[in-house]
C-alpha cells in the first residue's frame, strides 16, 4: 500500500500565474519524484503571486489545517519542488518547517534530503539562507535598475490618470497621452491655476461630470484623489522621487501643462480659496448669480416650485424690503430674454479694422520687448545656476545636517526658479494658436434688447 503525499507549490510572479510558467513544471517535478519514492499524492496546495518572505499564505494555511486533520491516523509526506519554493528567507523557512513537523507532517524534496542531523541541518539553513540572499540580491538588482531608468528619465511606476505606457523606438516603454483622459486632466489643472476654478471641489465637481473621466470602484471620485491629481508633477514633465533622492529630474515624455501651472497649483492648494463654492449652482438654473435685481441690485436667487401636476422653474428677489421682494418670473422668460439680448449684441465692421490694427501694433511692440526679455532671463537664470554651485560647495564644506537640509531646501527652489525661467525664454515671443486666427466680425442684428429690470452680471472668478 503506497503512502500519502502532498505537494505545495509556490510562485512569486503574477506574471508567471498569467503566463502558465512555473506551477505546471513543479508539480510535474514533484509527481515524478512521489513515483519515485512510491508515495500517492492526495492533494495539491497551489499559491500564486505570493512572496517567499511571507509566513502568512492562504494555501500554506490550507495545507497545515489539512496536515493537522488527517496526519493523525498516518504520516504525510509534503512534497516541495525546491527549498526555495517552501520560503524565500531563514526565519520564514524555520518557522514554516516547524509548523509543517508540528502538524504531523513530513518535509521532503527531489533537490534536498531533509534530515534531523546536525549536518543535515546546517545544510538546510545554509540553502535558506542562500535563497534569501538571492530574493535580496534579486530586489536591490531590480532597484537599482529602476533608479538608473528614472535618472534616465523615464517612469518607471504604474503610469498616472492620462498617461498610458507605449512601446517607442529608441525610448522602450514611453509614457503617453492616453485620451479623452488627457485632455480632461489639462482643462482641470490649467483652470484651478487660472482661478476659473476657486476650490477643489469645483474641480471635483468639473470632473465628475465628464463621463470618461474614470471613477473608483464604487463610482466615486475623492477629493484626496483630486488633490493628488493637482499636485503631480509628472504632467508637468518632471520626476520627483523622494525615497531614491531623485528631486525635479526632466522626464522623457511630453507634458501635460507646464512647470509654471503646476506651481501655481501647489500655491493655491496651500492658501484659503477668497470665493468659496457654491453648493447650489447647477445646470438647472445657469443664471443663478448671474442676474440681480431690478430694483435692490441683489444677486437673484432661483428654485422649483411644486404645482399641483408638475415642477415649475422660477427666479427671484430674496432681499427682504424690495419691491420685487419673492416676485418671480419664469425661468423660461428670464434665459429666453437673455438669450436674445445676447444675439442682438453687434459691432460695426470699422471696429473690428480698428482694433485689428491697433492689436498689430501691440503686436510688434511685444516682439522688440521679448528679445529684451529673453536677455534679462537669460541673465537671471546664470545668476541663479551660480547660487546653486555656491550652496553645493557649502554642503561639501559643512557638517552640519540641519545647515545641509536648509541649503538642499533652497537649491530644490532655485532649481524650480530656473525650471520656470527656462520655460518663459522658450515660450517668449512665440505665437499661441489662438493667437494666429483672424477674428471674423459677426452678422450684424437688427434685434433689440428686450429689458424686464432683470441686469446681467460677470462672475467675478471668471
């Protein structure tokens, strides 16, 4: 009668698991060697994706609950392809073979013969060893390939929301821009910078109402992942890696917005928004705050109101005092009266001739002012690089860690100071792609303003 056996097999990679590689050449291994040996393998405990350097394993656990059930009425022989394969490190390898002899099982293998003799053991632990050697050796190797990358200029992480990695000639994985994403992300970050958007949450709310902006797992976006989105560097082209000391290093792909937007997001993430967000604006009532009041000049307010078969949209006067004090008038009236206002809004074809060239002549101006302007940041950006060698040569010359750590804190400024420089001399004088298009006067319009002593009023933030 043969003798039952189980087999444990491990692998680390969850690519080998997608793959196929690995499991299927260890239990072949170890069915081969339980033939050999005369032994019945009952069961298989499979782990996938699972470091050796954990004790905790779902099918390690599986396989000591199943040792200490059926172990008592005869000896089971657990079957390991190789020592590495039970454990990756000495303690997890000690602590697994004790609870495997506890539980009433038998530990051997086709590439060592586990014995009880001093000599067996040291052979033992020195395997052990030399697996958790090269799991760490492995490690620091991939380490510090991933540094040498990244100094290189290349991410080497799980690519951002609007980037996506591509295989690119010259470059291997390249970040990209992965759209409609991209564009969503830049419309968000270069609109908190210019004010458009005064708070997070109006930034929260832009995004939520696109679509194809993607969402977390129960369909939310968070306001810490907004936050985070503000506050990456890496669309502004630029990789910051603080735990391998790597601070402001240029990056090979393209950038999403510039070096000067991402600052100005970071100064407004810190500081007190002065227009708070409004809760109650929607798409509802597009004039909300928008229009005043006729007579007190007060913002107006708006709302649905129940009828007896269905909603009605109105706006209204909330100052207590007025006249039009709660009057309202019909969301329909007061949108369709703006809308015409709007339409009826006209200028005369001289103007446009007029302002056409006066934009020329600004125009010219602006160039003679750009060379001067290049020469002066040009000028301040070699000023700059001298403070920056000059501090470099105090934290040679210093011992001091707390004059050191001041003296890095004002070169990682200066260097964001010369980042913003550099870009304003490669963007000086150059023309936008707005700025290229000629302006076609509109038709002209013969309709005229209707008024109710309902005026329309500009946002401030906008």
């Amino acid at each position: 009668m043969t003798s039952p056996a189980i087999t444990y097999c491990r692998i680390s990679s969850l690519k080998q698991v997608t793959e196929g590689n690995g499991l299927d050449s260890q239990m072949s291994r170890c069915a081969e060697f339980s033939k050999y040996k005369g032994l019945e393998v009952v069961e298989v405990f499979r782990d996938e994706g699972v470091s050796g350097s954990l004790i905790e394993r779902l099918s390690m656990q599986a396989m000591l609950r199943y040792l200490k059930i059926h172990s008592k009425r005869q000896t089971i022989t657990v079957i390991i392809d190789d020592i590495s394969r039970l454990a990756r490190g000495l303690e997890a390898h000690m602590q697994l073979r004790s609870a495997i002899n506890a539980a009433g099982g038998v530990l051997t293998s086709p590439s060592i013969e586990f014995g009880e003799d001093s000599d067996s053991i040291l052979l033992e632990n020195l395997l052990a060893s030399v697996s958790q050697h090269a799991r760490q050796k492995n490690t620091e190797q991939v380490v510090h390939r991933m540094r040498a990358r990244t100094l290189s200029g290349y991410w080497c992480f799980y690519p951002p929301l609007g980037f996506k990695y591509k295989t690119v000639k010259g470059h291997g994985k390249l970040l990209v821009r992965h759209e409609p994403v991209a564009s969503l992300i830049v419309e968000a970050l270069e609109d908190f910078a210019s004010s458009r958007f005064a708070t997070i949450a109006e930034v929260k709310r832009f995004l939520e109402a696109q679509p194809a902006y993607p969402r977390s797992r129960n369909g939310e976006i968070h306001f810490q992942s907004v936050r985070d989105l503000l506050g990456q560097i890496l669309y502004a082209g630029f990789i910051d890696v603080k735990k391998w000391g790597i601070s402001l290093h240029p990056a090979k792909h393209k950038p999403l917005i510039s070096f000067e937007t991402w600052q100005k997001n970071q100064s407004r993430l810190n500081i007190t928004p002065v227009l708070p967000a409004r809760q109650d604006l929607s798409a509802d009532f597009p004039l909300r705050d928008l229009v005043s009041c006729g007579c007190c000049d007060h913002p107006m307010t708006s709302s649905w109101w129940q009828g007896r078969n269905r909603k009605y949209a109105y706006y209204f006067c909330q100052t207590k005092g007025c006249e039009m004090f709660r009057k309202s008038i019909k969301k329909e009236q007061i949108e369709g009266d703006f809308e015409a206002l709007l339409k009826s809004l006209h200028l005369v074809q001289g103007l446009f001739e007029v302002a056409r060239e006066m934009l020329r002549d600004l125009w010219d101006h602006q160039k003679e002012l750009s060379k001067e302007q290049i020469a002066a940041s040009k000028a301040e950006l070699t000023k700059l690089s001298r403070q920056c060698d000059r501090l470099v040569d105090k934290i040679i010359e210093t011992d001091n860690q707390t004059m050191i750590i001041a003296f890095e804190a004002k070169i990682r400024k200066l260097d964001a100071d010369k980042i913003v420089l550099s870009e304003k001399i490669k963007n000086c004088g150059r023309l936008s792609s707005a700025s290229t298009k000629l302006i076609e006067p509109p038709c002209n319009s013969s309709q005229t303003p209707i008024n109710y002593g309902i005026q329309a009023r500009s946002k401030t933030a906008d």
